[in-house]
C-alpha cells in the first residue's frame, strides 16, 4: 500500500548492489543497506539502475533485488529501474514492480538501436499501460536517445510519464521542462549539478552518493532545494570532488570504493566493470577519506 502521496520526489539513491567475493548478490547486506539509507534521511531505493549494475543480472535476481528493496523499506521508497531491450519486456518488469508493491518506476527510452520518436512514443504508452507512475530517464550519453524537454512534454500531456531524471548535466533544460510540461517533476539526474538543478526547481534527486554518505548528501540537497545558499554552498563545495565520480565511466565501481571506505558494503563489480586503476583508486580514497576526516557522514 502506497503512503507516500508522489513516491518519486525526494532524495531516491540509485543503490548499489553488494555482492559477495564469488560476485553472487548479498541479499541481507542489500537489504540492510535499503534501512540504513532511509534511516539517515534518504526518501527511498531505485534498486536495478545502472549503479545497481541491472544489465549483468539474471531476471531471477533483478526481480528478487526488487522484492529484497520493498521488503526493507516499503513499496512506496521503491521505485525499480526497468530498463530494457524492448518494451514488451520493460513492461513486465514494470508489471513486476506493481505486483511487489512499488509506487513508481525508472524507464530509459528504447536503448537497443537510436530510436525516433515514434518509437520512443510508442515504448513509454507500453509501459505505462501498466498502470504504475513511470518516471523518465534521460541519458542521451549512454542512450544515444535524446529525451528533449519537447518529447518529454508531449509524453507528459499524454498522461504516459509523471517525472524525469535529467542526467544531461545541462542546467537550462530544467528551465525548458517547466515551461513546456509544467506539471512534470524533475529530478536531479547527476550528482554533480545537484545544487543548480535543485535551484532550477527539482523536486527530486534520483542519487548516486548517498550510498556512501546518505546523512551529508541528504543535509545538501534539503538545503539546496529550499534555497539555502548559505548552509548548501559550502557542504557542495566540500563533496563536488566526490560527486563528479557519478558522471563518470567508472561510477559504479568508485561510488562501491567510498562505500567500503565508509565501512559499508561495496565489494566488487561483476564484469565487464573492472577494478579502478591503482591511480583511480587513490583518487577517490583521498577524497573519501577527506570527507570523512571533514565530519562528513
């Protein structure tokens, strides 16, 4: 049962999903994390994002990361990255969301081929005939699919889409979103524009960091959204060196490092992902360990 009025908004972190040394998922660790992360301030889960590693899982465990998430936290601080070949199958996985008790989910546009927009059209009224919230996510790098702030009104008005995750880093589209579909909510899509996105009037962040930090991310971006520049400038000045890793390639496995440095639960990655350079390594160890050392937590 849904509590949560709009089960998107707020600080959703993208988990990342720890596994043991034989790369199998730790379920209990997955789970506790889940609590941990809503214990420390954090509004809900997107378990089987690209953080989450989804892409190198069985359909058996992504649906059981899902129902390990609802059973943590509660359907309503879930919302499931569903992302998939066709939309035939993200509706399934969508449909999966529902029956485990989810309040929304996340959904990239086709990514198989660089779809147009009757395609992208097309696979967003698929999924949302579902009959669960679907929040878009627009990661055009990664995608070669560009979700414009024209596509994304045109999917608003038609009732097939209630949010998007703005992962282009470009500030001004939020502006372009408000005054195209001004009842689409955005939500931060990269860590590191939080502050100006959050400016521009996100009512969400769909979060990278918290998984190491949830307490300060958290602190940040209440700050940031309600507009206070005094308490939000210096804590995004202090975590931006760490931020910029969810931007980067190598996001998963530097976000797991941080968490392993804050004593969580990282462990590796599964292949094609591989261990950080010794030079990478030493990066995000100093910035993590600075923060902390900063009372950063």
């Amino acid at each position: 049962m849904t509590t949560r009025e709009k089960p998107w908004r707020g600080v959703m972190v993208a988990t990342a999903l720890p596994l043991h040394d034989d790369l199998t998922v730790d379920h209990d660790a997955y789970g506790e994390h889940c609590r941990w992360l809503v214990a420390n301030g954090c509004d809900g889960v997107v378990p089987n994002g690209s953080l989450g590693e989804y892409q190198t899982l069985t359909p058996e465990e992504r649906a059981a990361v899902v129902e390990t998430a609802v059973a943590a936290v509660g359907g309503d601080r879930v919302m499931p990255g569903i992302a998939a070949y066709g939309a035939l199958e993200a509706r399934r996985w969508a449909e999966q969301a529902r029956d485990a008790g989810c309040g929304a989910v996340m959904l990239l546009p086709p990514n198989a081929f660089r779809a147009d927009e009757r395609a992208v059209v097309a696979h967003y009224r698929e999924v949302a005939a579902a009959g669960v919230p679907v929040v878009a996510y627009n990661n055009p790098i990664d995608t070669k699919v560009d979700l414009t702030p024209r596509l994304l009104a045109q999917l608003h008005a038609e009732g097939l889409i209630v949010g998007v995750k703005e992962f282009t880093g470009d500030v001004r589209r939020a502006y372009e979103i408000a005054e195209l579909a001004p009842g689409l909510d955005v939500l931060i899509g990269s860590d590191d524009v939080l502050l100006e996105v959050a400016l521009a009037g996100a009512v969400g962040w769909v979060a990278g960091y918290p998984n190491a930090l949830p307490a300060s991310t958290v602190e940040l971006y209440r700050a940031a959204v309600a507009g206070d520049l005094e308490k939000a400038l210096p804590l995004y000045r202090s975590l931006h060196a760490l931020l910029r890793w969810d931007s980067k390639i190598e996001f998963v496995q530097a976000i797991k490092l941080s968490m392993d440095i804050a004593g969580r639960r990282g462990g590796p990655c599964r292949p094609p992902r591989q261990p950080l350079t010794a030079e990478q390594e030493a990066a995000v160890r100093a910035t993590t360990e600075k923060a902390l050392a900063e009372g950063l937590r």
